[in-house]
C-alpha cells in the first residue's frame, strides 16, 4: 500500500523510529487518562470486530513498558467477549476526542481474569489529530441491565440514519496470521490485529441499498503508514463501529472491504485520495451499551479542505 502511495521509501526509515515494541512513557501516561478505549479483535472465523470499552479513568494503566493492564471486561453481546482469552490478539485505540489525541497500541493478551486483561505490547505508535471531531464525555449514565444485543439482517433504516448522521466510524482490521503449516517466525511481528479512527463531516459516509447495504468511505491524506489500508489488502476482511454519542448506542459491522484508487466517484469527492467501498456482512447493534453520553461536536479544521459527499454525489 506504501508502494501505491508512493511512501515506501520514507515509510521504511521513520517507521522504527515511530512504531516501537514498547510503550513510551507520554503512552503509558495518556491511556491512564481515558474513560474508553477502542478494541479491535478476531472471531473465530477470522473477522475482525471493532468495540469500545468505558469505565473511570485510570482503569486503563501500564504497569510496565511492556504491558497495558484494562480494569474492565466486555457486556456479554459485545464481539469482544467471545475473543478475549489468553493468546489472542487484540489492537487498542486511545483517543481524546476533546484534544484530538490518540495512541494504538497492537498486541497480544497474556493474562485474564474476573477483573480485567492484561495485554502485552507488539506495537505502539502515535497518530497525527487530523479529522477527529473535539467532543469530551458530558456525564455517565448509572449502570443498569444492558439491552439485548440485536442481531439484524442487514443495514435497517435506523442503522442507515445512523450511519449518514456520523461524523466518526472506528475501522478494526488484521493481517493474518501465519497458517499452521509455517511462515517464518522472524516475521510474527507482521501479523496480529489494528484498530484505527476515521473521520469526516456529518454524512461522510455513503449508503447504498446494495444486498445487505454497502458502504464509501472517503480516505484522506493521513500519516501515509497506511496500517489499516495495507492490513485490508492482504486480507479484506474490516470491522466498523458506529456511534451513537447522544443514547449510547453502537452498531457494529462486519463487511468486505475494496480499494477504489481512480475512477469517477473518486474524482467527485474533494480531498479523497482513495476511497473505501464495503459490502457489508453482519450488522449488531447494542442498544444503549456505552455508559458515556458527550456534548455537542467540533469538527476537525482539517475538514475544511474535504468536499461534502451528499453534495458531490447528488
């Protein structure tokens, strides 16, 4: 994906410098910080899951450089829970919506227990604030019985109207793992799960009454790693997450994901380098599962130089 981007070159001698095997002091700080993380991980079937996880701050703490412990444990319904356990691979997004923060940390759970995990890290690396949306945590809502987790059959029009109302998706996505008859261990680092931010005005995202519903998304110019975009080459396979930050509800999907890199709609969409087409899958939607409720957003500057999709495409 560096190659297409034409950022290999300088991708190959900043990215040791910037993705590193532990946590850096201002990481372990900042993920104290937080009152949600962002969770990507794998079902048993290979797909990728995007969550969120809420509790007080501090539940979220490195007790080393190597570690990151999360005092806290996913409702049942929420993919996450069916894929921790001890050796699986998890990516971790910290994001500061109201300071436009954000740290990823991918890696490998090495402990679990009635209160929490343990996660060790493989990779650690900073993200630039473009296109997050400034809003903090208003208040928490008192813990209460969660909804049932509701399978549906496709993008319904609740689902559809939250999605064309977002101005924030979170996109899980993996680079397989090495099959059982053997790739080199050497490599391991390659492999295991990301979860990452993606942001745009109210409406960035396009729905199409294609099958069970197909979403574009726009992609801009970000910090050319392409972590996910290079992930979704090697296998297709992403993990969005939708929220709603007024009731708390989040809707999960699991879609097949192409790169479109020319052609007309492209074209149509001011300060797009790319777009994201996916099909999608399966759909969940966890009614009322975030115990945060936020205040009114301010978007990104950086979207002034972004075209308006519902415009671009009437």
């Amino acid at each position: 994906m560096q190659l297409l981007g034409g950022s290999r070159e300088v991708m190959a001698a900043a990215g040791p410098r910037v993705i590193r095997d532990f946590m850096p002091e201002q990481h372990r700080d900042f993920f104290a910080l937080l009152p949600f993380i962002v969770t990507g991980s794998l079902d048993a079937q290979g797909q990728p899951w995007a969550s969120m996880l809420a509790a007080p701050a501090g539940f979220a703490h490195s007790p080393d450089p190597a570690h990151l412990r999360i005092d806290a444990l996913p409702a049942p319904g929420d993919p996450l829970a069916q894929a921790l356990r001890p050796g699986a691979a998890l990516g971790l997004l910290g994001i500061q919506p109201h300071t436009r923060r954000r740290n990823r940390m991918n890696g490998t759970v090495v402990a679990l227990d009635a209160q929490g995990f343990t996660v060790e890290v493989q990779q650690s690396f900073g993200n630039c604030p473009k296109y997050i949306q400034a809003r903090e945590p208003a208040y928490r809502v008192p813990a209460g019985e969660p909804a049932a987790a509701q399978w549906l059959d496709g993008l319904d029009d609740a689902a559809r109207a939250l999605i064309r109302g977002a101005d924030t998706l979170f996109i899980a996505s993996a680079h397989p793992l090495p099959d059982a008859d053997g790739e080199d261990e050497a490599d391991a680092s390659a492999y295991g799960v990301d979860v990452s931010h993606r942001g745009g005005r109210p409406g960035f995202v396009r729905v199409d009454y294609i099958g069970r519903g197909v979403l574009t998304v726009p992609d801009f110019a970000g910090n050319r790693f392409f972590n996910t975009l290079g992930n979704l080459l090697a296998s297709p396979r992403a993990g969005l997450l939708f929220v709603d930050f007024d009731s708390g509800e989040m809707l999960h999907v699991a879609a097949t994901a192409e790169i479109v890199v020319e052609g007309p709609e492209l074209a149509a969409f001011e300060g797009a380098e790319r777009l994201l087409r996916l099909t999608v899958r399966q759909v969940l939607r966890r009614r009322g599962a975030l115990p945060l409720r936020w205040g009114e957003a301010v978007l990104s500057p950086f979207l002034e130089r972004t075209g308006r999709w519902a415009e671009a495409v009437a």
